[in-house]
C-alpha cells in the first residue's frame, strides 16, 4: 500500500517491493516487473531493485488510485516466480 500526491514530480520513488531466493550465483538473481494495472504507463519499475516510480502525470480526478500486479522472477533453469498487488492511493491537490 502507497500514497502519492497527484502534483508528485516525474520520477518520484514510490516503493520498493522485494523477493527473495536461496539460490546462489546467477540462480538466484530476480527480475522485476508489472503485469498488470500499470495501462496508462504512469509507473515504471527497476528490474533489478524493484523500486517503483512514477513516470507520467496524475490527475486525481480522472484515476484516484492504481493496483498494480508486481511479478518477481528467478533466474533458475526452471524460472520460479511469485506476484504481488500494490495499491497506490492518489492524493487530491487543489487544482
């Protein structure tokens, strides 16, 4: 869960999610991603840290919130993954 300000500047880190894998070397290196809820490309996330950004403009009144479906990835031979929601709540300004 996450709150960001509908005037939040572009590039504005918004959380970080987290996985982790017992494997060593490359096997347990993890990949990020968004799946879903992520249409109007308003955020972006590092593939390798899982820091989620903002990268577009928000506009309260046209989407109060977002639920993004995060997808974390193993590097394995038989790739393991796991999925996460992370809703984020748009703060309404005064415009």
């Amino acid at each position: 869960q996450a709150t960001i300000s509908e005037s939040a500047a572009n590039l504005t880190q918004v959380l970080r999610v987290s996985a982790s894998d017992v494997d060593e070397g490359n096997n347990g290196l993890i990949h990020y991603s968004i799946i879903k809820g992520n249409e109007e490309r308003q955020f972006a996330i590092d593939i390798t840290s899982g820091q989620v950004a903002l990268i577009g403009k928000l506009d309260y009144e046209a989407t109060p919130a977002y639920s993004l479906v995060i997808q974390a990835v193993d590097s394995g031979t038989i790739p393991l993954n796991s999925t996460c929601t992370l809703n984020i709540d748009i703060l309404d300004e005064n415009d």
